[in-house]
C-alpha cells in the first residue's frame, strides 16, 4: 500500500488526482476575500423588553468562517467598550 497506491488498485493516478483536488480546494478555500459579515439588530419601539441594557452600544450577529466554506452565526455584543461575543 505504499508509494501511493491504494489496495486493491494498481494505478496511482486517482490517488494523485484526489490529492490535487484536495490541494486546489484548500487554495480556493484561503483565497476567498470577505466583505462585512455582520448583521446588525435593529430594535423597534414596540419591542421594549428586547432592548439592550443601557451601556449596550452596538449588537448583531457576527458570520464566522467555519471549515471548507461553511458558515455560523455568532452573536456579539459592545458595553463599556469591551467585546462580548457569544
């Protein structure tokens, strides 16, 4: 099973050919460029209890950047100049 060959098959090629797409994909992968990513909430008059505290400045949704292009949103939060991320 050496030399990059896989068992039961005696050509290397699709083994070479699975490593280069492999390769290529992760290139791809770290030569994506990111705009603003965050998405603010807007709170309305209606919705009093859901107001941030006071000294809450800003908040929204942060997206992450999670393996192989997948995506997660994380919540975020600004008071007294410190950045709460959850």
């Amino acid at each position: 099973m050496g030399g990059g060959v896989r068992a039961g098959c005696g050509d290397p090629a699709p083994l070479a050919d699975d490593q280069q797409r492999a390769g290529s994909a992760l290139r791809g992968f770290h030569q994506l460029t990111v705009k603003d990513r965050a998405h603010y909430i807007q709170w309305s008059a209606s919705q009093p209890c859901l107001r941030p505290a006071p000294e809450s400045r800003l908040c929204g949704y942060l997206w992450r950047r999670k393996w192989l292009g997948q995506w997660t949103k994380q919540l975020f939060i600004i008071r007294n100049d410190v950045l709460l991320v959850s």
